[in-house]
C-alpha cells in the first residue's frame, strides 16, 4: 500500500523501535548511563541517540531470551537423554547473555573499525591536503573534494561529517574540524587535525606543518611495521599450534577412537566435525583476526570473485560427477574403503578444489603482473614530470613529453594519457580513460592526486614535487611492507604437509601395532579405511584454506591465496598417496 504524499513509510525499523522504547523507555537511559553509551556511540562515528540503541539492545535481548526459554522447554519434554538436555539449557542460556554482550561491544568494534581505516588512509590524506595546500587550496574545499573520491573509504566519511557540521549546523570550518578529532578514536588523526587547527588560529605557515607531519606520519607507519609484523607473527604462531599441533594430538586420540568404537568419545564422527567444521573455523578466525590488522585499500577487487562464482562454480558443479565416475570414489559409498579408493575419492575433491580455484587464480596473476613494479615506476614519472615543468613546458605538453620514455608497467598508461590529452581532452577525462580497468589503489590514488594538483592548483613544480616525494614514500612502504609479510607464507605450507603427512603416517603405525584376531579383522579394515577416508579428504578442505591463509599473510589478500590453495592441494594430495602404501592392512 503507498503512503499518502507527504507522509514516510513505516518501516519493520519503526515498528521495532516503537516497540522498543514503549517497552524499555525508562530503563534504557540508565543502561545508557552505566555503560558509557553515549561515549562509546560518539567515538564510533554512530548516528543514534544512546537511549535508542540501549532500548533496541534490551527488546534484543527480551527476544533472544523468549527464544531460549522456548528451547529449553521443547528440550525438556522432548525423548533426548538427560546429557544433551543440559547441554542445550546451557546453550540456551548463554545465548541472552551473548546478545547483551555483542550490543555492549558493537560500538566499540565500530570504533575500531573507524580507526584502522583513517590510520590506514592518513598519509594519502596529509599527501594531498599538503599538495592542494601548496596549490592555493583552503581545508574546506580540501574537504569537499576528498568527501567525492572514491579513491578514500575512511577520510571521506570523516569528511562529510565535517562538512555535515559546515553546511548543515552553521559551525565554524575550524570548530567543525575540532570536534571531528576530539571525539575520534584515533590518536594520530586527531593529533594531526588538532595540529592543522591551531596552526591556522596562531598565523603559522600550513605549508610547512602539513610537510613535516606528513614525512613524520610516513616515518612512523614504518616504524609501525614491526609491531605489525609481530603481531602478525603472533597470530601465524597460534594459528600453527591449533591448525597443525593440536591437529596431530586430536587426530592421534580419533584414530585411537575409530579402532575401538566401543571406547567413548571419539571416531569417525569426531574426527569429521574435527575436520570439516572446527578446523575450518579455526583456520578463518585467525584470518579474520590477520585481517583486523593489516592495511585497508579503499579500493575492492572483486573481479577473482566474479571469476569464481562466474566460472568457478560451475566449472566445480561439472567436474564433481564426471571425476566421480571416472576415478571410481563413486565406491566410497558402500562396501570396504582400499587406499585406491581413498586416492580416487582425494582426487575428486582436489579436482573440484581446484577448479574453483582456478579462474579467480587466473585474474590474481593477470593483476599482479600487471602492477608488479607500479610504485616504483610512478615515483619516476612523477620526478621526470617536475623536471619537465621545471623547463617551462605546461603540465599536458610535459606528460606529452614524457610518453616516449620507458616507465616499466606505467608506460602503456602513459601513453594512453598522452594520446587523450593530444586530441584535446582535458586532465580529468584523459587520466580516467588511460586508467580504467586499473584496480590497483596506488595507482589511482596518484593518477587522482595529479589530476587535482594540475586542475585545481595549476600543476605548479612544488604541487608536483610534493607528490612525488609522496610517491616514492608510498613505494618504500609497500616494498618494506611485502619484505616482513612474505616470510609468513611458507607457514601454511608446513602446516599443510604436516597436518595430512602425520595423521596418515599415525593412521598406519596405530594399525600396524595392533594386534587382533581374525573375527576382528574385517571390522577393523571397516575403521580404518573410513578414518582414512575423513583424513585424507579433512586434510585436503584444510590446505585449500591455508593456501587462502598464505595469500592473506603474504599479501593481505584473501585472492592471492587461489594459487598457493592449488599447489597445497597438490602437495597435499601426492602426499596423502605417498603415505597411504605405509598402511597395508587396509
């Protein structure tokens, strides 16, 4: 039904919030209060009022603990035994209590959400608010540009807060910029806007602070990758201690299960929720938790993705049945488990693994390759470009100049610039034709930099300079930056070998030592070829996530990672038909 003109839909949101504050209206303010709400909103940039939020949380909670009673009470009169009744009730339980929790939290994760992304951006911001600074520019135009580019993600929300606060509430330029970084969680923003303020009120030169906390903001980001790289160092340790050591004692204690049935806890079914559900989940958390740390691109590339839903999926759907029936894994199914049936049955998953791989590996590489050398070769062309307007030339006729020259992978771009800026284009629609179909954010964010400076600044030699003192100070992070995290890729490929190379060389020893008599023989070939099975393909799904792993580590993405899941599933797969000959009971 349409709403009358004039008049807002109700949405679900209303309805809730009504609920909400019609229900937990007078004890949402002291929940507020006790818990710093109001504070925890505000540094985390959110636009609510605190006693809103507090009574969306209680009705929040109000329902999760409806829903647990509900539980508890089927459980209680359902046929299940006692043990898993006490378990679901302590299940059920826990869960208003976590719902309590996460809404306490989530303002705090929000938090820290707005600092990892400003702390990331904050020296491509000081670059160009130093370089428009020195183009003529004031902060407010500054901030109006930077609120549009896409080229930010963090910065530009930050910006149109403080031109939220300019435009809509009538607030001083200044005083807006003020109470945008006193309330904001990061240190370093907020020292660096404070710093700009009150240089500006005092008369002192912007120029020369914008210069000098900009080298200072680039120092300290490389300062700060040893703390990262430790960090990162931490998280790959633990995660080789619950992925790969805790793997071989809990595979040890299954297998020792799956022989004897009758012994408790343990087998089969273990082993598979082991393999299937918690390593997997162990393997993502830390991804996660590797994720949290590292530098943010405002920029997504999500054509592997794409790739992979595209053609992967498919190419995975097809390949399933015709690999199949071709190596035979179709007998899993029934009857006794051999080692070539457990091979066949690997080779199946590894097939299809790969094939999901495969296309967004193929346009990983095609990236890569593609910007290998980038940072590099930018620093260059934006130092002969300040030469060149040194001479007199304008910037168009400068870059025109320059598109003879080899500049590595940044020459076809060049030239492309060149050619658009020849037949009369201007700056802005020249660089977004020569760079389209780019992904790689330093790319854009310099060619998007130059753009500013010569349209909005003229191109003057000292705009230019300045981003190219920017340019190469991005490079020696980046290089610096992939020399500390590549050391971390060899880790999931231990891992990996370790995890599928122990559990069947456990599997075959244990079968080796044990003595039993013949009635007991044929269970036992049962036991161990479907333990054999669960390891072989557990061992499998696992390298795939630790090659997804290494790319994560090595290059802060989770695409890298297509190719080096391949290769540990081939790995994992020779592997796992190595050591099968080592268990000759089955």
């Amino acid at each position: 039904m349409k709403s009358a003109p004039g008049k807002r839909r109700v949405s679900v949101v209303d309805v809730y919030d009504y609920i909400a504050l019609k229900t937990f209206g007078k004890l949402a303010p002291w929940l507020a209060k006790t818990f710093e709400l109001e504070a925890g909103i505000r540094n985390a940039g959110m636009t609510i009022y605190p006693t809103l939020y507090a009574a969306r949380l209680l009705l929040a909670v109000a329902i999760a603990a409806a829903i647990s009673v509900y539980a508890t009470l089927v459980a209680a009169f359902s046929s299940l035994s006692f043990t898993y009744k006490i378990f679901i009730g302590a299940l059920t339980l826990v869960f208003p209590i976590l719902v309590f929790a996460l809404g306490l939290s989530y303002p705090s994760y929000k938090a820290g959400d707005r600092k990892r992304w400003v702390e990331s951006e904050l020296p491509f911001f000081a670059s160009y608010l130093t370089a428009m600074a020195i183009a003529g520019l004031d902060v407010l135009s500054v901030l109006d540009r930077v609120s549009r580019l896409n080229i930010f993600k963090g910065v530009r929300v930050e910006a149109q807060l403080i031109l939220r606060d300019v435009k809509l509430l009538g607030k001083d330029p200044l005083k807006a910029i003020e109470d945008n970084a006193l309330s904001h969680p990061s240190s370093q923003y907020r020292d660096f806007m404070l710093g700009y303020s009150a240089t500006v009120k005092i008369g002192g030169s912007v120029i020369h602070y914008l210069e000098v906390k900009t080298q200072d903001i680039f120092r300290n980001r490389v300062d700060e990758l040893k703390v990262l790289s430790e960090r990162v160092a931490l998280y790959t340790e633990l995660y080789i201690i619950l992925a790969v050591i805790s793997s071989v004692s809990f595979y040890i204690f299954f297998t020792i299960s799956g022989l004897f049935p009758g012994s408790g806890f343990g087998g089969v079914s273990h082993m598979a929720i082991y393999s299937f559900i918690a390593l997997p989940l162990i393997t993502l958390t830390i991804m996660y938790l590797v994720d949290r740390l590292q530098p943010k691109s405002p920029i997504k590339f999500f054509e592997p993705y794409n790739a992979m839903i595209t053609y992967g999926v498919p190419a995975a759907v097809i390949t399933l049945p015709l690999m199949f029936y071709i190596t035979g894994s179709y007998k899993v199914l029934g009857g006794l488990v051999t080692p070539s049936l457990v091979i066949a049955a690997s080779t199946t998953l590894s097939s299809l693994l790969i094939a999901l791989s495969l296309p967004p590996a193929y346009y990983w590489i095609l990236e890569s390759r593609r910007a290998r050398g980038m940072g590099g070769s930018i620093a260059s062309f934006l130092r002969d470009l300040t030469e060149a307007r040194k001479t007199g030339l304008s910037p168009e006729k400068s870059i025109i100049a320059l598109s003879t020259r080899d500049y590595g992978p940044l020459t076809p771009i060049v030239r492309k610039l060149a050619s658009a800026l020849t037949i009369g284009l201007d700056v802005d629609r020249a660089v977004a034709s020569a760079v389209k179909g780019h992904r790689n954010w330093v790319l854009l964010s310099t060619m998007r930099f130059l753009t500013d400076a010569i349209t909005l600044g003229g191109g003057s030699v000292e705009t230019l300079d300045s981003l190219a003192r920017f340019a190469r100070s991005l490079e020696d992070y980046e290089i610096e930056l992939s020399r500390r995290l590549k050391i971390y890729m060899l880790m999931p490929y231990i891992g990996a070998i370790m995890v599928a190379g122990s559990s069947m060389m456990i599997l075959g020893y244990t079968a080796q030592t044990l003595t039993v008599s013949p009635q007991q023989a044929a269970q036992l070939k049962e036991q161990i070829g479907s333990i054999a099975l669960i390891l072989s393909l557990g061992s499998l799904v696992n390298s795939w996530l630790m090659g997804l792993m290494a790319g994560k580590l090595s290059k802060g993405t989770v695409v890298a990672g297509f190719t080096h899941s391949m290769i540990l599933v081939t790995i994992t797969l020779t592997t796992i038909a190595l050591t099968l000959r080592g268990i000759p009971i089955i």
